[in-house]
C-alpha cells in the first residue's frame, strides 16, 4: 500500500521581468526594420511591376502585426501565478504562436493564388531595373539580421513565442532570396520568374506556418518533454541518496516552461519529515539540472507502487481511528496494550504493520512474550500484518 505525500513546488524565475523586457525589446527593433523594408518593397514593388517584390513587402507587413500580437503574449504570458491560474499564464504564449501559424498560412494561400492567377494570365512583366534589385538585397540582408538578433534572445530568455517569431523572419528573408532570383530573372528577360518566385514564398511562408501550428498543437495537448531529457531526470532523480527508485515520471509544456510530477520510492518505515526531506532535495537537483523546470509535484512511495489507480480501486485499510477503535475492543484484555505511550502504523503490502511503544512490561514478560500475547489475541484480524512491541516513548 503506497503512503503518498504530494508537494508541489512552482518556481518563477527572479528575472522574469527583464526576460520580458529584452523580448520586447528584441520585437520592437524587428518591428521598426520591417516596417521600414515593407515600405520600401512595396512601393519599389508597385513602381516596377513585380508581384514578387509586392508579395514580399505584404509578409514584411504580416510581420509588423506578428510582432504587435508577440508584445502582448511575452507580456501577459510570462506574468506570475494568481490564483485563477495557479501554473502561470505560458499558454498564453502558446494560443499566440497559434495564431501567428494561422496568420502566415492565411498569407502565404494570398500570395500563392494571386501569382497562380498571373502566371496563367500571362501578364506581360517588365525588367525591375537594378535598384529595385538592390532594395531586395538590403531587405535580405536586414531580415537575416532580424533573425539573427531574435534568435539569440529567445534562446536566451527560454521562450518558444520569440523564437517563432524569429522563424517568421527568417522566412521573409528566404523568401526575399527567392524574389532576388525571380527579378534577376526579369532583368534577362525570364519575366515569368517572377511570378513563379512568388508562388514559392508562398509555399515557403505557408510551411513555415504549419510547423508553427503543429508544435503548438502538440503543447495543448500536453506532450511530454523529449525522451532524453525524461531518462535524464529520472536518472538524476535516483542518484539522490534515500531515493530507492522513480517511477510515473510525467512531464508536460507550459509556454516556454515544462511541469513535472513524478513518484519517489523510499525506505519504507522513514518518517514522513525525512522522507517528504527526500523529495525537497530531487527537487532542487532537478531545478538545477532543468531550469526549464516552472513546476515540481512529488508523490512519496514507501515501496514501489507503480499501478497506484489499480491500488486505489481496491477496498482501503482502516485508517487510524479505526484500527485503534478495533484494537481496543480486540486487546481489551491486554495489559500491555493499555500501558502503551505510542502506536505507529506502517501500511506496507496491503497490511497494517502495527508497532507498540511502551514504558515498561509487566512484570515476568519479555517483548516477545507481550508481542505474541498480542498475535495470538488478534488473529481474526486479517489486515495485520508485522506486529512489534518496544520498549521507550516511541517516535512520538
């Protein structure tokens, strides 16, 4: 029979403030560069005749409003638990990186019809000229730097949000090298290329989304850590001393932080301070190994229950109060059990270890004697199981 002791520990991180502030700072920046590159490709776009340039200013556009949507969701995301959410607000974070995904598939379907439609009309379409060539490259070069800077922030600061966000860069800026190609192409005459490069940024934009909209989707349905990160946080679980074995290790994510709860096996007859102890230092080893780690719930085993439901199916053993209740009237004529000055129990192997604390024996008994004077007078109680009596005042 498991003895279960569950503590939770949430953890917030002390700088979660200037994590939040370097995340917007990092979106911020990105949204002022897109801006200003989106105006450019657009009107250089609109001046020249090339879908592409226009449909590469429209993502630089998405972006500014993906940005707005990342100040919100960093900001109230990563705010600290209250009491109508005690794990924290990450999923906050996580509905975001959803609609971010959704946003970039709604634009890359726009820009893949539209030059779908050009191409089969067979729109004639000019030479951009080499300053509309030109734009394109400073656009490439300052996205990839977007990606970059936001990249090494999220990684950071530990949140899956800002580094979308910075695949949503990189992504304008991959598909701003298929634009380069497609108007050089122009430029020699293959004005079809245009066209046809912007139907691949689509394509790339759109992939982009679904990758966004399927990891997301995985959070909300609370899938676990990767497999090597579990074997390691079982693995340093019971290096702990006093640890005899883990089991139902169970993680899940919460925006950019994880839970864990998981059960601890101990010696069976420890106290519940040393063996509740116990788990306070798996604990701690596993924050320092994982900061990952916003929440720990430990469960304390006295053996190794690992099918606890099926356990917990099964009619119960008397608690306390009853098992003294039955031991009075079954040892009402016990001497020593009257001269007892504490009872401890033990609930091990579907049976109730029963030890008795006295002061002193009657005279001419041994321990042994009492303690099978005891079995003797309470046989018809099947759910006894090791029976003991001690002399002292017990652990009280």
């Amino acid at each position: 029979m498991a003895h279960a002791h569950g503590h939770r520990h949430p953890q917030v991180p002390p700088d979660q403030g200037a994590q939040t502030r370097e995340a917007h700072k990092a979106t911020l920046i990105g949204a002022v560069i897109d801006f200003v590159v989106g105006v450019a490709k657009m009107v250089a776009g609109f001046m020249v005749g090339s879908a592409a340039l226009v449909a590469d200013g429209i993502h630089s556009f998405s972006d500014i409003l993906t940005d707005v949507f990342v100040l919100a969701a960093t900001h109230f995301g990563r705010q600290a638990p209250d009491s109508n959410h005690p794990y924290g607000h990450g999923r906050i974070e996580t509905l975001a990186t959803l609609w971010l995904g959704s946003v970039l598939i709604f634009v890359a379907g726009g820009i893949a019809w539209s030059s779908v439609i050009r191409l089969v009309a067979g729109e004639p379409i000019p030479a951009p000229g080499i300053w509309a060539i030109g734009i394109a490259v400073i656009a490439l070069l300052a996205k990839e730097w977007i990606y970059r800077y936001t990249m090494r922030v999220a990684k950071r600061v530990n949140s899956r949000l800002l580094e979308a966000n910075a695949w949503h860069s990189r992504s304008d800026a991959l598909s701003t090298v298929v634009v380069l190609i497609g108007l050089i192409a122009a430029q020699f005459g293959a004005g079809w290329m245009d066209a046809v490069a912007a139907i691949v940024v689509g394509l790339m934009v759109g992939q982009v989304g679904g990758r966004l909209l399927w990891e997301s989707s995985q959070e909300l349905i609370d899938t676990a850590l990767p497999e090597h990160d579990r074997g390691e946080m079982q693995a340093l679980a019971e290096r702990i001393p006093g640890v005899r074995g883990v089991h139902d290790l169970r993680t899940r994510t919460l925006g950019s932080q994880a839970l864990l709860d998981l059960h601890i096996v101990v010696p069976p007859r420890v106290t519940v301070s040393e063996a509740h102890e116990i788990g306070n230092a798996v604990t701690r080893r596993l924050r320092e190994a994982f900061p990952v780690l916003a929440d720990v719930t430990f469960h304390i085993d006295p053996q190794d229950d690992a099918n606890e439901t099926e356990h917990s199916l099964r009619p119960g053993l008397p608690l306390r109060a009853d098992v003294e209740d039955r031991l009075d009237e079954t040892w009402r004529d016990v001497n020593i059990w009257h001269a007892r000055v504490a009872l401890d129990l033990h609930y091990l192997d579907d049976r109730v270890d029963v030890s008795i604390f006295v002061n002193a024996l009657p005279e001419g008994q041994s321990l042994d004697q009492a303690a099978d004077e005891l079995r003797d007078a309470c046989r018809d109680l099947g759910w006894i199981g090791r029976l003991r009596v001690w002399l002292g005042p017990g652990k009280g």
